[in-house]
C-alpha cells in the first residue's frame, strides 16, 4: 500500500503582494458568522432552572414522608364465652350480625340455678335469724351474769354475818350451859344436906321434897343448856357451810366476764355465718345472670359455633365480637425509615378495598423488631450470618370520625404514608 508524504508548505517570501487564497476559505471570511435565536437561548435556560427547581422539590416531596404497603388493619377480637355450665336454649344471633353492647346473645337454661338461687336465700334467711338470737344473747348475758355477782357477793357476806351471829350463840348457849352446871353441883350439894337434915328430922318432909325437885330441876337443866350449846355449835357449822358455798357461787359468777366473751364469739361467728350465706347467695344471683350472655362491646358477630340445645362448659368461646369502634393499623416499616418517625406524626392511610384516604397519626414505635417476636426468632450466631433490614411495627391509629361508617375490616391491606417532615 502506498504511503502518502505530504510535503511542507512552504510559506512564500513577503514581499509587497500577498498570496492568493483559496476559493473557500475566501468565501467564509467574506460571509459574517449567523447571529443566535434569543429566545431558544432563553428556553433553555428556563428549561434548565425548571428541571433544577423540579428536582428539588421531588426531592423535597420524596423526603417528607415514609410509606409501605406492609400493613394492614387491626382490631380486637373479642371472644365470647360461657360463665357457667348449662344447655343452650335460644341463639339470639346470626353470624355478621351488627350488635350494640349490652344486647343478649345466647340464652342457657336458668332452671338450676333458680333452684340454687332459692336455696341460697333460705340458708341466707337462717343464717340472719341466728345471728339475731345470738347477737340478743349478749345483753341479756352482760346484765344475768352481773346480777349473779351481785347475789352471790351478798351471800357471801349474809354467810360470813351468819357464822358471827351462830359464834355469839354458842357462846351465850356454852354459857348458859356452864350456869346450869353450877346450879345443879349447887342443888347437888343441898340435896345431900338436906337429906341428912331430914333423916335427923331437923326438917320437914316438905322442905326435903323441895330440895330434890330443885336438884332434878336443876339437873334437866344441864341436859338442856348442854343441848341448846350443841345446837348453837352446829348451826355455826352450818353457817360456815352455806359461806363455802356462797363463795363457790361467787367464783362461779365471777367467771362472767368469761360468759359474756362466749356469748359474743358465738354472735360473731353467727355473723361470719351470715356474711358467708349472703357470699352464697350473691353468688347464685351471679349465676343465673350469666345464663344470659351478653354482647360486652359493640361489634360484628363472627366464628359462631354453639347451636340451640348444646351443652356448654365454662370457659368454652362460642364466638367473636369484631369491635369496628376501636381499631388501628399495624405497619411495618424498614428499619432505616425510622430515622426521623415519632408518635403524633400525621399519617394518610390509603385502603385498598375502597380506594378511599382516611387520616389518622402515628401513635407508637413498636419495642422490637418482627422477627424478635415471632414463634421462631432468628439466630445470628449459628455462623451464616446475612444481613437483612428488619422491619419494625408501627401502630398508627385514626383520627376522631374517619371510621364512622364502619366499612373497614381487621386483616384489610392498607398503604399509609407518614409525614416526617
């Protein structure tokens, strides 16, 4: 292949007359450069600052909020149970149903427990009327068992006054008995003198006969005072029977204040009694109330398994009440778009079943992340470790009036979008 040399130009030697120059390169400079278009100039600019001023505000726009389509509605399901055993009798409800709170839903059969009921109250009856007796006793014991101190202290001093008064007549009676004694030593001796006056005839028969009818007098006597001092003797023992005995009344009555202590533990305990049949008998009132089930809250009737004539335990849920008043939405945002989200924050909630915006704010940041509180959180130390951005529930609550009409359900998907700026 040829190679092509190009040779050097060489510039002519100047002198007074130029070189000519080529057609074309005369043409060019003999034509003036075209002027530029000023109002393109001034399109493009204004293109420019417009896509500048566009850029910042989407960036503005995209920056001010936090959204993502992991959420939904959630509400309290409120199950429905039994109280009591018993036999269904009436289903009041159908599945959803709307229903106010207050509104009975199913009917157990009250039957027994108007019996227990009845029988409480008679026990409760009793258990009063006891009480009463026994809350009387105690008066009536206080003043008996005073009346019986009283007595018994003034028979206790009667007696100690009988043992005085028997002392002093057994001594007036060992007295007399000691003067008849000496009377009769006396007509004793003047028996004997008269006697020998009498043999010698230096009296008269009459006179001796005195004499001896005075000795026996005086003798009977002696047997008499003897009696009356022995009699003296055994009533001062008796008086001091009737002390002993006085005193044991007195101990006896003395334990009074024990008594009445009895008497009022045995009212209290009649009281207790009564305090625990009237328990009982509020019980059975309770009782045959919840053989009547009532709706606790306003809401939907759902998951309804009893039927007419079935047998119930207690505990045994029956069905759900969907409470449409209080529910909320649980989204769950990315970790990293926490960064500038806080309770009170405006939120707009996109539902996807009616394509309608409620409003609503964010009310809590939830303690943990998802996968901490699942059945099976994950284990990071096993040595496969891959890092994943968690997600965080976030409990977003509506604005007073937004979920009046009560056409959102729990479980519906939800798009909600956070103003964190």
């Amino acid at each position: 292949m040829a190679q092509t040399t190009e040779t050097p130009t060489q510039e002519a030697p100047t002198t007074g007359q130029q070189t000519p120059l080529p057609s074309s390169e005369r043409d060019l400079r003999r034509t003036p450069p075209k002027a530029a278009n000023p109002r393109l100039r001034l399109f493009l600019i204004i293109g420019a600052v417009v896509l500048v001023v566009g850029g910042i505000l989407l960036w503005l726009h995209l920056s001010s909020y936090e959204s993502t389509d992991d959420a939904q509605i959630d509400g309290h399901l409120n199950p429905i149970s039994t109280r009591v055993n018993g036999h269904v009798t009436k289903l009041l409800v159908n599945d959803n149903q709307y229903v106010d709170a207050g509104t009975p839903l199913i009917q157990i059969d009250p039957t027994d427990y108007q019996v227990a009921l009845d029988n409480a109250k008679a026990e409760y009856e009793d258990a009063l009327a006891n009480a009463r007796a026994a809350q009387a006793n105690v008066p009536v014991t206080t003043v008996s068992t005073g009346s019986q101190i009283s007595g018994a202290s003034a028979d206790v001093q009667n007696s100690q006054a009988g043992i005085g008064a028997a002392k002093q007549q057994y001594d007036a009676a060992k007295a007399q008995l000691v003067q008849a004694q000496a009377n009769n030593v006396k007509a004793q001796n003047d028996l004997v003198r008269y006697k020998q006056l009498v043999d010698k005839q230096e009296i008269s028969q009459q006179q001796y006969d005195q004499a001896v009818a005075s000795a026996q007098a005086d003798a009977a006597a002696v047997e008499a005072a003897r009696a009356s001092a022995a009699a003296a003797e055994q009533q001062v023992v008796q008086a001091q029977s009737r002390l002993a005995s006085s005193e044991a009344n007195l101990r006896s009555a003395q334990t009074a204040p024990q008594q009445v202590t009895a008497v009022r533990a045995r009212a209290d305990a009649a009281q207790a009694e009564v305090l625990s049949k009237k328990a009982a008998l509020d019980q059975a009132q309770l009782n045959l109330q919840y053989t009547q089930i009532l709706a606790p809250v306003s809401g939907i009737v759902t998951n309804r398994t009893v039927e007419v004539g079935q047998n119930v335990s207690i505990g045994q849920e029956m069905m759900k009440l969907i409470n449409l008043d209080d529910i909320w939405v649980t989204a769950n945002f990315k970790e990293t778009q926490l960064r500038h989200m806080q309770a009170g924050q405006p939120v707009e909630i996109y539902v996807d079943s009616n394509g309608k915006t409620y409003k609503g704010h964010v009310q809590s940041i939830s303690g943990a992340s998802g996968a901490v509180t699942s059945l099976l959180p994950p284990e990071n130390a096993t040595g496969n470790y891959v890092k994943v951005v968690q997600r965080i529930p976030v409990k977003i609550i509506f604005d007073a009036g937004e979920t009046r009409e009560h056409v959102l359900r729990p479980g519906m998907s939800v798009e909600p979008k956070v103003q964190i700026k």
